[in-house]
C-alpha cells in the first residue's frame, strides 16, 4: 500500500523525505505494516515494533538489558548487606569463629565507628552458633512490603502516571536509599533506607514490565536476563567491593547504578508512538485508533507507518475497564501467579531464614558474615543463568519447578539442623541450583503471560503477576523469623 511519512506537526511529504534523510532516525521503531489483529505468530501484545530494524532491536534490548540490572541492582544489595545492617545494630562487624584484632578507623567513611579485622583461625570454635539477635529476614520485610503494596495498588491507578514521572521516582527512591543506609548511625534509619530501595525496586518492575507491552517479546526476555544479572553483579560486586572498602563506601559507589537506570530510559531506549501518546495524552490514545490520524501529535517525526493502519486496541485499554472488570482478569492469570508465589517463598525461606544456621561447623576461613554474602551471590549467579535462558530452554510446566523447590527447602532445614553435608562446597552446589529453580520460574511465566494473554490486557496483565513473587517473598519473611530463632535456639541448646 501507500507509505507516507507523518511527523508530530503536518508536514507535506517532501519535507518528510527531507527530514528522514537529514536525520536517518535511527532511534525510531516502525510500526506495523500488515498483519491481521488476530495473528499473534509473533507475540500477542507487540503492538508498534515487530519489524524494528536491526539497530533500533540492539538498543531495544540493551535498554530493557539494563534496566533490569540497575532496577533490582539496589533490592540485592541491600540483602546481601543485610548482614552488616544487623551486625551495625551490635555496634562492630564481630565473629566467634575467628580470634580477632579491633583496627580503629579515623575516617568517617565507614558505616560503623570500628572495624573488627579477623586474622587467625581459632578451631576449637568450630562448634559455637552465634546468630544474630534478628534474623535477616527482619531485612527482607522492610525490603519486599513497600514493593508488594505497590504492586498490590499500582495496576489500579498506575496508568494515569506518565512512564517517565515513574522513572524519574524510580532513580530519586534508589539514590535516596544508598545514601540513607550508608550514613545511617541508627538501626531505624538503615532500615528507612531499605524501604526506599524496595519502593525503587517495586515501582520499577511493575512499570518496565508493563513498558514491555509496547515492544517485542524478546523485550521481556532481556528485562529478565537484566533482573538475572542485578542478583549476580550486586552480589557479587558488594562482596568483592567489602574486601577493601568499608560498607558506607560500598554503597556511595552503587550511587551510579540508578543514575545508568535513567540514562538507559531517557537516552537509550527508542520511544515508539505509543509511549509518547502515552506520556502526553496518558488516556486519550483511542483518537488514533479509532480515526487512524496521527496529525494529533502522537508519532515520532520519521518514523514510516502504513497510509491505513489495521485498528487494533492499545495496551492500555485496560486502563479504561472498571475495578471488577480488572478483578476478574486475575483468574486465568492464576496458573502464572501461584507457581511464582511458591518458588518464591521457598527460595526466600532459604535465603533469609536458613543461610544463617547453615555456617557455624564448616571450618573454613571465613566468618558468617562472609559466608552470608558468598551465599548470596552463589544464588543470584543461578538466578541470572536461568533467567537469561528462555530463549533457548523455554519451559512450560512451570509448576514442576515450584515442587522442586519445595523439595530444595526441606534438604536445606535438614542440613541446618543436621549439618549433613561434608563440605560447603556441596552447600554452594544446593544454593546455585535454588537459584536455577527461582529464576527459571519468573522468567518463563511472564513470557507465557505476554505470548498468551489478550492484548487489550497485557500491560495490566503483566503488572498484576509480578504481585506473585512479592507475596511469596513476604510470607517467606514473615515466617524465616519464627524458623531462624527456634532452629538457632535448639542448636545452642543441644
């Protein structure tokens, strides 16, 4: 058919040719050009960018890429600190396991006013538990409720906020965290800062999920492997960096990763119509649908669309359906969501409540501290492995990997009150494939979620799901701190 170039004001086409010559718009996504509204071959909810072209998918995909990184980048980090948090709380960074040196340290960079240094291995206490006087779980609440109570609200009110207020809410909470934890001389305002981490993390996975109905569907695939990636890096990153720097300038350095969030957004991630009409007109993109004239401002200059476009409904026509219409989407969203909640409050019932007790007999240079982080990072580097995965392993059955974890949890409370296992080695082997099961569960539902769910629905779809994996985390919290202190207690006592 006809080809014809439309911009943000009329222009006649030879201005329009001129323009995409002198520009070459690179940064733009062409909309679709044929294709019946039913055919969804590709991905049911890619409405404006199936046919992007090669330079405009590569930063497509680095953009989501990122911004999976930098949004859960802060979420980890504070749980890989949350030892150090608690360990604030008793005034030094100690261990039983080790003989220690106190070093007093005269610069003011440093999250606690002394720094214990341990340099010898003490044996005969290879068989005293110390734990903390809270169990980390206590961090994982203040670092999940904020994000599920977004979760549970923003679907309902969410789209009358522009996607780029909601970014620029995103960096201000993340930075604001950073800065809070790390010149923190109180529990409370530690914990004040890791509640603004998870308002960070929450709004930004509910609004980048939901920014993925307007691109393809490989955009949920690398927003996952991004996620992936923020478990390993911000894990692995905190405990390397907590070698040689103290925690308070651990954190000042992870000041830039909610900067790189916004520079990823606002300069590197292409705009297609839809966003734009979204962001200026929140409501009103049924005007283009319905008349098929864009002369209202609501496409990029350049950007080639087909003289009569196929009328379709946007992503956000969910936005307009009342408060029962939206309730009654969750049902068949339920096969998703409870296989996330599962996987999810095992996993976390491991990480926050058993990780702990899981230390105290293996007799390795290391103090629990240590251990904790290492942990850590050993299962957000299974995370990041099967989350980066569904394009080459997709997994339908999802719910087989929810059982499994399930299993996983009753080996691992085994383990910390027998402590079976021989070697930690085979500790780390359990916690990288808790990781496996974890990931591979997310990243797999939300790409069925955009493969199967009705378009008019997907934005409001996706958004509603990820209130899974934030209820499973909470309940795992609330009941780590019950499981930790009776565990912990029967141990001293036998």
């Amino acid at each position: 058919g006809m080809i014809e170039l439309r911009t943000l004001t009329p222009v006649d086409d030879s201005d329009a040719e001129a323009a995409l010559e002198d520009n070459g718009r690179e940064d733009n996504i062409p909309l679709e050009d044929s294709g019946d509204e039913t055919d969804g071959s590709e991905s049911r909810c890619t409405f404006h960018c199936n046919e992007c072209r090669s330079r405009d998918s590569f930063r497509v995909h680095m953009a989501f890429w990122l911004l999976g990184l930098c949004n859960n980048f802060g979420y980890v980090i504070m749980l890989s600190a949350a030892h150090d948090i608690l360990k604030s709380e008793e005034g030094a960074e100690t261990s039983d396991n080790f003989t220690s040196t106190t070093m007093p340290t005269s610069s003011p960079a440093t999250l606690l006013p002394a720094t214990t240094v341990n340099y010898s291995w003490n044996s005969s206490t290879c068989d005293h538990l110390k734990c903390n006087k809270q169990s980390t779980a206590t961090i994982l609440l203040a670092d999940i409720l904020p994000t599920l109570l977004i979760k549970i609200t923003a679907p309902y009110f969410m789209h009358a906020i522009p996607y780029h207020v909601r970014i620029f809410l995103c960096v201000l909470t993340a930075i604001a965290s950073y800065l809070l934890v790390a010149f923190a001389h109180i529990i409370a305002l530690s914990y004040t800062g890791v509640v603004f981490a998870s308002i960070s993390a929450g709004l930004g996975e509910i609004t980048f999920l939901s920014l993925t109905s307007h691109y393809p569907l490989t955009s949920v695939s690398y927003w996952s492997s991004g996620t992936g990636a923020a478990g390993a890096v911000g894990a692995w990153a905190y405990a390397l960096l907590r070698l040689g720097l103290s925690s308070r300038n651990t954190l000042l350095v992870c000041i830039v990763v909610p900067v790189l969030l916004g520079v990823s957004y606002w300069l590197i991630l292409p705009k297609p119509p839809s966003i734009l009409k979204y962001d200026v007109l929140v409501d009103e993109d049924s005007n283009l649908n319905e008349s098929g004239d864009s002369s209202d401002g609501a496409t990029l200059p350049g950007i080639l669309q087909p003289k009569k476009k196929r009328r379709t409904t946007p992503p956000g026509a969910s936005a307009k359906m009342d408060f029962r219409e939206k309730l009654s989407l969750l049902r068949p969203l339920l096969k998703f969501m409870v296989p996330l909640f599962v996987v999810y409050f095992a996993e976390y019932l491991i990480n926050q409540g058993l990780y702990e007790l899981m230390n105290w007999r293996l007799c390795i240079k290391m103090t629990p501290g240590e251990q904790y982080r290492w942990f850590q990072a050993a299962y957000q580097f299974g995370v990041f492995i099967s989350r980066s995965s569904v394009q080459i392993f997709p997994i339908k059955h999802i719910w087989l990997l929810s059982l499994l974890q399930v299993i996983n949890v009753g080996i691992l409370f085994w383990e910390s009150l027998k402590h079976v296992f021989p070697s930690i080695i085979i500790s780390f082997v359990f916690i990288f494939y808790e990781g496996l099961l974890g990931g591979g569960c997310y990243v797999n539902a939300f790409s069925r979620i955009r493969k199967e769910v009705d378009p008019r629905h997907c934005e409001f779809s996706l958004g509603v799901a990820s209130m899974a994996d934030s209820f499973g985390i909470t309940l795992a919290g609330i009941s780590a701190i019950p499981i930790h202190n009776r565990v912990c207690d029967a141990l001293k006592a036998r």
